[in-house]
C-alpha cells in the first residue's frame, strides 16, 4: 500500500472530524439549554484535603501514579473494547458532547478565565483527539471486516491491522497514558489553581491527601 492510502487510514476522515464537532457542538448547546453533564473537577467544583507531611512513596507512588494508572486502565480498555466491538461507543462518544458542554459552562462561570481554564485542562485536549484516533480505528477495523467477509479472504483485514491499526493503536494508547499523568498531575492543580485560589505546584502535589468531587 502506498504511503499515501496508509495515512489515509490514519489520520481521521473528514466524516469522523464532522460527526465529533456535531457532538461538541450539541455539549455547549445542551449546557446552554439548561442541561449540563456532570463535569466533576473541572469546573472547580472539588474539595481539596491536604496532609502536612505525607511520605514521598505514599505521596507520589500509591496514591498520585497509582490514581493516573487506574485512570488510564480505564479508558484504554473502554476505547479498546469500542475499536473491536463498538460496544463501549456511549462514552468514547461523550467525550466530544463533554468538551463542548464543558467550555460553555466555564465561559458562563468564570468568563476570560473560562478560556484559560479550559484552554489548561490539557488531558481532556488529548483525551479528545484519542477519541478521535478510536473513531478511526474502529472505522479502519469494522470496514476492513466486512470487506474481507465479503470477499472471503483475510488479506483486507490483515492489511489493516499491519498497515493501520499497527500505527493507530500504539499512539492511542500514548495519547491515553500521557492525558492520565497529566489529569493527575497538571489539570487538577490547574482547575484548582485557577478557581479555589493560587497555590504552588510544588505544594499542591506535595501535600494534596485526597480530592472530593
């Protein structure tokens, strides 16, 4: 397969970028209408408890790696499951109607910090393009499956796996692990920071106990 087709088959197709902004575009309109999501941290809406002297290990390694760890299980095995299968599509499809529902909501709340808010929670930036890469996987997949059960050869399907899916997967899985570090690590701080009042990074992560949503 020439170049080309494979970045064809990486890169989203026009219909999947329409699909997603229809989706973001109908999160800001349900959060207008008076139906919000349920947002969690992200618009402030968190009771931070701070320890005065936790341990390193506990600290950093029990709780914080071990927090973005379970968080990145679980959403790599929901956009997993949905390439393969499509069962998990409600909330590999949320994510986008999250995003749009979510700006809406920080704009009304906060303004121009809104923006800044938003623009910070940098792991929700990376979760929606990893939807994104899922939807396209699961489009290279499901297509590449009836094809070769068309055709009764499982040369189409092997195609795909080596050609795209071979390249789609890993990087979703990197764009996952790396919006878990920075879930736990950045955007907590950053929504916390930016709402509850200014507070070192370095004191936050240092002292944060637990978060209460």
């Amino acid at each position: 397969m020439a170049s080309g087709s494979r970045w064809d088959g990486i890169i989203p197709h026009p219909g999947i970028l329409a699909f997603a902004m229809a989706l973001y575009l109908l999160g800001f309109v349900l959060d207008a209408s008076g139906r919000p999501l349920a947002y969690g941290f992200l618009t402030g809406d968190m009771v931070v408890h701070f320890s005065t002297f936790p341990g390193l290990r506990e600290q950093f390694i029990d709780y914080l790696l071990a927090t973005a760890f379970w968080i990145f299980i679980s959403n790599i095995t929901q956009v997993t499951v949905f390439i393969f299968s499509l069962a998990t599509f409600y909330p590999v499809l949320k994510i986008f109607v999250l995003a749009g529902a979510l700006l809406h909501n920080l704009l009304v709340g906060w303004g121009v910090r809104g923006l800044l808010i938003y623009a910070g929670t940098l792991h929700l930036h990376l979760e929606v393009t990893g939807c994104l890469l899922s939807l396209q996987a699961a489009l290279v997949f499901v297509r590449s499956l009836l094809v070769t059960i068309q055709h009764r050869s499982r040369g189409p399907l092997v195609t795909a796996l080596r050609e795209n899916l071979a390249y789609l997967i890993p990087l979703i899985i990197l764009l996952f692990a790396i919006a878990a570090i920075l879930e736990v690590f950045w955007s907590t701080w950053w929504v916390y920071n930016l709402t509850h009042g200014p507070v070192s990074w370095r004191y936050f992560y240092a002292h944060v106990f637990s978060v209460e949503l």
